[in-house]
C-alpha cells in the first residue's frame, strides 16, 4: 500500500470546541475539566497534571466537546496555530472555542495526525486561510479539506514514534541547559563569597 494524499477531515473528524458566554474560570463543585492553551505546550504531547485542574458545571451539550485520550487539539485562532496530541485527560473534559477538536478516524494514527499538522506544508496552507483583521482564524470547513499525506499504517506508527522521541530529546536537552546554569549560578556564588570572606579576613 503506498502513500495517499487525503483531506484532514478524511482522517479525522473535526469538531469545534465550546464556546463559553463568559470566562471560564474554576469551580470547586464543577464536574468537567477544561483544557485552555495554558495547559498546552507547543511541540509537546500533553499529559494532565493537578495544577491544571479548572472544572466548570456541565455546559449544555457538553457532550459535544468532549476530549479524550488519541485526540488532537488544533488552535485555530490568532496567528500562532498548532496541534497537540492529548496523552492524558481526566473524564469528562472538554476544549474551550480556540480550539478544533480531531477525533482520528479508522487506519490513522493519532500521533502521526498532530505530527502532520505541525510540519510546515500544512502551516503554509494555514497561513493562506486566515481570516479575520483582530484575532484571525481559521474557518473549520477549509481546515477539514487541507490535503495531507497518508502514508499506511506501519509508517505512520513509525513517523509517530520518532516525533515522540524527539519531544522526548528536546525535553531532556532543555533539563540539561537549565540544570547547567543552575550550577553555574551556584559555583559564581560560591566562589564569590569565599572570595569576598578570604577578604574580609
């Protein structure tokens, strides 16, 4: 089987997320968690942590909008568009309107997905769909037909793997910088102040 070129919404299907007629902000006694874009990190698969709870009362419909682990959230409003994998979500959860919400159909790897949307071919084509002069976005009915590749199964599993790896080295390399210049700052210090006390004395 080779590789098929594909319109997004082939692969997957794409849903708008809940458009909330105030700020959401966090409720003790809600039952749904929201994710917002300050839970995401671009290029990173997304994994829930605690500090990110931010549960809501059950909107109408909320079933609509829910989000589940193998989705895809794709940030479709401003200028800086991107898509993250959904790794790990307490249920029920749900994604705000600044985002569309990919549900991967049969033969499509979740992880290949976001990968996909992410590589330049696809943002170029994002970048001529912007419509909007505030805060620009992307219409859903254009988004769903951008063609993409569709390799078969096993390359898509292996592309995905890789792009974790990746993450996973980018990860680890921003550890080491930060973890370096944290010893840099404590050696300046030291040897600072036992200069400064050799003074003294």
């Amino acid at each position: 089987m080779s590789t098929k070129n594909v319109c997004i919404k082939d692969c997957a299907t794409v849903l708008p997320g809940y458009s909330a007629k105030t700020a959401l902000n966090h409720d003790p006694k809600g039952s749904v968690q929201v994710i917002t874009a300050q839970h995401l990190t671009r290029g990173e698969t997304y994994q829930y942590k605690q500090e990110h709870i931010m549960l809501i009362a059950p909107p109408r419909f909320h079933e609509k909008y829910l989000v589940e682990p193998g989705d895809t959230l794709f940030m479709s409003r401003g200028a800086n568009n991107y898509a993250v994998l959904i790794e790990s979500v307490p249920q029920p959860a749900i994604a705000p309107l600044t985002f569309f919400i990919l549900k991967p159909k049969s033969g499509v790897v979740p992880g290949y997905l976001a990968w996909c949307l992410n590589q330049e071919p696809v943002k170029a084509k994002l970048g001529e769909m912007r419509m909007g002069a505030g805060t620009p976005m992307i219409p859903r009915k254009e988004f769903g037909e951008i063609i993409i590749p569709l390799p078969p199964l096993a390359a898509q599993q292996r592309i995905a793997t890789l792009a974790e790896l990746q993450t996973k080295e980018k990860f680890l390399l921003k550890q080491l910088v930060e973890e370096t210049e944290r010893l840099h700052a404590i050696t300046g210090r030291q040897l600072l102040t036992n200069r400064i006390h050799g003074k003294q004395e």
